[in-house]
C-alpha cells in the first residue's frame, strides 16, 4: 500500500538525479561547489528512502506503538540532519561564490591603475559618440585598467549615469569571464534547488513524526505503567 509521503520521495528522487544531470563535477570552484550540493541532496534522497522502509519494515515482536516510536525517533533524527544539509548548502554556496569572484576579478582586471586621472581626463573631453567608441575598443582589447578608470570611478568623474556604468561593466565582464558568470548562475540554482530538497525532505520527516501520535502512545505508556505499578502492589500486598 503506497504511503502518502511516497510522491514526495519521488519528487526528491527526480530532483537529486536533475541536479546531477544539471550541475556536473568540473575543474572550477563553482561546478565544485554544484556538485558539492548535488551530494547534500542525494544524501537527502537516500535517507529519506530509508526513513520509508523502516517504517513499511516491522518488527514482528513490536507493538504499533513501539514501531511508531521507533520510526518517530529515526525521523527526528533526520529532521536535524536536513537543517544540518541546509547550513553545509549554505556554507558550499558562498565559498563557492567567493571563490568565483575572486576568479572574475583575476581575468577582468577591473583596477584603475596610476593612470586612471589621465584616462578620466580624455574621457571628459570626447563626444558621446567618442565615449561610446572608446569603451567598446577597451571591452573588446581587454583593457581593463584603463576600463575600470572609467566604469569604477564615481559618477562625478566621469559623468557616467549609474545604469550606464553597470551596462559596459556587465558587458566587460561577460566578455572576459564569461565561464564564471555560468558557474555564479549555477551555483545560485543549485542553491535554490537544495534549498527545495531541504523543504521536500522536511515534509517527509514530519509526516512520520505525528506530535499528536506521540502524545497518545506516551499517555498509554503510563496508563500501563500506572496499573503495572497497581497490580504489583496488591500481588505484594
């Protein structure tokens, strides 16, 4: 008989194995970082597969209550490690991002160097048209000193509107780290898609952790306690 947390798992299943297929292991730090998240999820998977056969699997000497608590206990403890995936999913996330930044900025070059004051100066006396020109020579020649004198300096500098200066930025470094942009966009997709698992694989827990269940199986565990307790006392009597 199928259990109503089954669609789940094998939403979790279709999940893990696209993530896979989207985010492969690579030689950046960012596919680094994917694939690092990809195992988060699949580990997320395959417990919460298990967490199914040990409930569908019975001790033929247990009680239902003993059974429930035992896979109540088991589901409590997989609910601590999802949040523990989470924060690891996290953590992946923004040393991989930092490390692609750092990977971005090594290819672009986008530090003004001591000739930035000059480069301002020929830029304040050109034509819209000149302007237009000379940043897209500095884009397609990798010029990125003198283009970072340009796109990094505050508008009262340049005349720059701020839309227009993250416009060429952008362009500049889609040119030259263009690999990296992927790897940033992956990397923040796989975040969202662990961060989906994480949810998915919460609902799972909780469904086969039911508080009110619980309570019930407690209250019957000291009724019979109690009349354990009553009984011994009048055989000893």
């Amino acid at each position: 008989m199928a259990h109503p947390t089954d669609s789940k798992i094998n939403g979790l299943t279709a999940l893990a194995a696209r993530m896979v297929k989207l985010f492969p292991e690579g030689g950046s730090g960012g596919s680094q970082a994917m694939a690092n998240m990809c195992r988060e999820v699949g580990m997320l998977d395959e417990a919460a597969r298990a967490l199914r056969d040990l409930h569908a699997t019975r001790n033929p000497t247990e009680t239902d209550g003993a059974h429930t608590k035992r896979v109540a206990t088991a589901a409590q403890k997989f609910a601590k490690e999802i949040e523990a995936a989470r924060e690891r999913a996290a953590k992946v996330a923004r040393d991989g991002l930092a490390g692609i930044e750092a990977q971005i900025s090594t290819k672009a070059k986008l530090v003004p160097d001591a000739y930035a004051a000059e480069v301002r100066a020929m830029w304040r006396g050109m034509t819209s048209t000149e302007q237009v020109r000379l940043l897209s020579e500095l884009i397609e020649q990798n010029r990125g000193p003198e283009f970072a004198a340009i796109v990094k300096a505050p508008r009262t500098l340049t005349g720059m509107p701020e839309a227009q200066r993250q416009h060429y930025e952008a362009a500049y470094v889609e040119k030259h780290a263009g690999p990296e942009l992927l790897d940033r966009r992956g990397v923040a997709d796989a975040l969202e898609a662990a961060n989906v698992a994480a949810g998915v694989a919460a609902e799972i827990a909780s469904a086969y952790n039911d508080p009110g269940t619980l309570r019930d199986i407690a209250r019957a565990e000291a009724a019979a306690a109690a009349a354990s307790k009553k009984f011994d006392a009048a055989v000893g009597s």
